[in-house]
C-alpha cells in the first residue's frame, strides 16, 4: 500500500500498519537483524541530511534536474532514502521523472551512505548489505567496510 506523507512524501507501507509519523515506516518488529543495545545510533534527521547531500551534488551535474528526498523507510540497521525530481513530486506525472535513481541507504551506526541499485527491490539490496556483501562506489572511495 502507498501513502502520501508529508509534504508529499510517498511511503511505502510493508507491513499495513501505521508508523510513528505518517513520512517513515516503523519496520523493528519484522527486521531479523537487530543492533547491539549500546551501538550509537544517528537521528533520522542526521541520515536524512546525509542523503540530501548526496541529491544536491547530483543535482549540480550539468543536464541533471533538481532532486529531492520523496521518501523514507526506516529499517533496524538503517533509513533507505527515496528521490525523484522536483517537478514529478509536485505534478505526479511520470513525463516529468528520473528512471535510474537508486535509493540511497544511511547506516545507522555510523551514518555512512551507500548507493543500492535498481536492477532488484529494496530487499535484495538491504538483504546483500545487512549480509556484508554490499559494495558500491561510496563504500571504496570512503574505506569503508562491511
């Protein structure tokens, strides 16, 4: 089921029921994998600023229209960030949208970002990230390791 959250965020409701705020999805009762109790854990908000960074530096490319955040799902070991251009939020037509735009996972723990793809769902990326067999190009060019 789809919703429209705030400010024209479209969530995707997995599990039917209704989250803490209507532009994220609540998703710990399902999730089989669960951080260590005293794991440091970024805001939403801190993730979001994150992944907002990353679609105001592809919006700076030449021949790229303005991007924005369109939505969120918020997952035990992370928050994956939706986005779209501007335009198609405001009118909803499919003329007026990006195709290739991979959601862009923020680790929880240490808020680092992570490209996932748009060839498979959401689930085979955050299946193959939470697994440690994720890599992309924000992973090599940062060090980071799964």
């Amino acid at each position: 089921m789809t919703t429209t959250g705030k400010a024209g965020e479209y969530v995707h409701r997995l599990d039917g029921h209704a989250a803490g705020t209507p532009d994220r999805i609540d998703r710990a009762a399902n999730a089989s994998i669960l951080l260590p109790h005293n794991a440091p854990v970024i805001s939403e908000q801190e993730a979001r600023s994150t992944a907002e960074e990353l679609v105001r530096a592809m919006s700076s490319e030449p021949d790229v229209p303005p991007l924005a955040i369109m939505g969120v799902e918020e997952h035990p070991e992370c928050w994956v960030f939706f986005y779209q251009t501007v335009r198609y939020i405001e009118t909803g037509s499919i003329m007026d949208g990006v195709a290739g735009n991979a959601p862009i996972l923020v680790e929880r723990t240490t808020g680092q970002p992570h490209w996932t793809g748009t060839a498979r769902s959401i689930s085979y990326y955050l299946t193959e990230y939470a697994n440690g067999r994720h890599t992309c190009e924000l992973c090599r060019s940062s060090g980071a390791t799964m």
